[in-house]
C-alpha cells in the first residue's frame, strides 16, 4: 500500500507533508512517553489519520511475511474462511488479507472506535466498491487479532474465542518481553479448548520459557516498504523493515508436523560458526553450526536467518554447552 493511493482516503486532510510528520510525531509522543493519553487518538480524526497513514501502511507487510512461515494446506483452507478482523482499527490486516489473497475475500472487521470504524469503512469502500464488508461471519472462520490482544488482555481475547467458536487463529502482537506471559496464557488457554498449535511451537508441551526472566519467545521479520511509505519512515525517523512480533497460529480443523526445531534467538556469528538458540521440541538448545565446506548459497541462507525460521538439523556433536549441527533445511530451503 503506497501513500498516493491512501491518502485521499483518510477521513482528516492534511495540508502538506510536514502537517502529517507533526501528527505522527504527537502520535508516537503518545505510544511512547504519555501512555496515559494513548487512547486519545481513537477518538481523534487527525490522529487516527495519522495513525492510518503510518501505521497502516508499514504494518500491512506484516501478514504476508508472517504466511511464508505457514503450511501451504492451512493457507490454501484460510483463504476461502470468514477473516475476522478483531480490533481492526482502520482495517489494516483486513486490506493484507485482501492483497495476499488476490481475489474477493469474505471479511468482518471488529472495531470498538466509531472514528476507526468510519476510517476503515472509507479506504474498504474505496478500494474495493464492489466488494462489501460482512456484518456476520459466514462458513469457516479465520480469527485474527493484529496488534489488539496485547491491548484487551488475556480474558477479553478468549472470550471472542468463545464468542465466535472459530476454526483457525492468528496472533500477529509485539514482539516484547512485556506481552508474551500474557500469550503464553491466551495459548494455555486455546490448548483446553482442543486447538492445535500450528506455530511456533513444536507441540502443546510447556513453553521452556515460561518462567525465564531475561527471555521470552518471539520472531523477527524483514519487509520492504513502498518508496513514499519508506520516505517517511526515514521522515520520523522509524526503522519499519525489521520488526520484531510475537506470531502464535492454532486450527481446530487442520493439524500438521511441525518442524521439531525453530530458531529463538540469533546470535552474532564468530569467525568460525554461527550461533544460534533454538527450542527443539520445547527444549532451548544453542546450535553451532560451522562455517567450514559451506557453500557460498548456504552462506547467505544462514547468514539471513531470523528468529522465528524453522529447521531440520542433523547433530554432529555434542558439546557442554551447545549441539553442533548440520543444517539440512531452513524456512523450506535446502542446503
């Protein structure tokens, strides 16, 4: 989504580009410095415009780098589903389901702020005027909570969970120390409601995490972002290619064999190896893998390798405190 096609679709018209960097800025004055006034902006047509116009825009590439980590099957049931927007905000992931999709899609957006509601309703209906918003889920349904869960908490997402009783859900949330206790919790309690864990977790054992202090369980993406989009984001001085997210999926209806070892944590390479920790069948392990007789196409696989990429590994040695590995297969890649 690039600005010139957004812009005159905002409900608040800023006068230049500047009046929209001072609103961003206020903005982000208010997401970082005076929590307090954090909800201010849902109420505001200026600030939801901004709002839209930055965060939108830089979040949208989030979904479709978060499906390349997914099993094709389970993408190819969710794109006929019902996506249930739940705090759509001004329907960012619901237009990045659109876009990934390709095709009409049915889609029902959950908004509390009359202001976003109106906002989302504008851009939907402007993108897409023949293609109209559900106001009840029809058929197999997808729930999907894009940035919200980390705002309603833990009892308010479960209770859409039963409200809706869906077949599949996504968590897309920030990827902070902060939120993921509460995730961990929201899974506990999808697990007792008979969900299978598609993502991250090899199987419904306990996260090894759970009660460490210094970490915590999340994945990081690289995107690239239209040019105005980009602009701007250098503008205000916001790096939105590499972001970090905490990604958890669950299907009632579809299981599959996840990889028994996905990538936590990457740490810088030394001379010799690469160093990453990883939860292999919900075991934290630091994998050393040798840079020695790679080839140069292993080489730039491995070195991009982000927390969140899924592994098949062949162990060659075991050492005190690491497994030195063999990497046959990384994010669906062979070596």
């Amino acid at each position: 989504m690039d600005l010139n096609n957004l812009l005159p679709l905002l409900i608040y018209k800023f006068k230049s580009e500047s009046d929209l960097v001072k609103a961003i800025e206020e903005l982000s004055l208010k997401f970082t410095q005076k929590r307090e006034q954090i909800s201010d902006y849902l109420k505001d047509e200026r600030l939801t415009s901004a709002y839209t116009a930055f965060y939108l825009t830089t979040n949208m590439p989030k979904l479709e780098a978060v499906f390349k980590w997914m099993p094709e099957t389970w993408l190819a049931q969710i794109k006929n589903s019902t996506f249930i927007d739940v705090g759509a905000g001004p329907g960012t992931f619901s237009l990045a389901f659109r876009e990934w999709a390709e095709v009409p899609v049915k889609v029902m957006q959950i908004e509390t702020s009359p202001v976003m509601r109106d906002q989302a309703k504008r851009i939907w209906e402007g993108l897409y005027p023949d293609e109209k918003l559900l106001l009840k889920a029809e058929g197999e349904t997808f729930l999907f909570f894009g940035h919200s869960a980390n705002e309603m908490g833990v009892e308010a997402a479960l209770r859409y969970v039963k409200e809706y009783n869906p077949d599949h859900i996504l968590f897309i949330e920030p990827g902070t120390k902060e939120f993921f206790p509460q995730m961990l919790k929201i899974r506990e309690g999808l697990l007792r409601y008979g969900f299978n864990i598609l993502f991250p977790c090899p199987n419904a054992d306990e996260c090894p995490l759970k009660d460490s202090s210094t970490d915590w369980c999340h994945q990081f993406i690289q995107v690239r972002q239209e040019s105005d989009v980009e602009r701007l984001s250098q503008i205000v001085k916001k790096d939105r290619r590499h972001l970090p997210l905490t990604v958890h999926a669950f299907s009632k209806s579809f299981s599959t064999v996840n990889p028994t070892s996905r990538v936590v944590r990457v740490f810088p390479e030394t001379k010799f190896s690469y160093e990453w920790e990883s939860c292999e069948l919900n075991h934290i392990e630091h994998y050393q893998i040798m840079k020695r007789g790679l080839t140069k196409d292993a080489h730039a696989l491995l070195s991009e390798a982000l927390a969140g990429a899924a592994l098949e590994i062949e162990v060659e040695k075991v050492l005190e405190a690491s497994k030195r590995v063999k990497i046959k297969s990384l994010n669906k890649h062979s070596l």
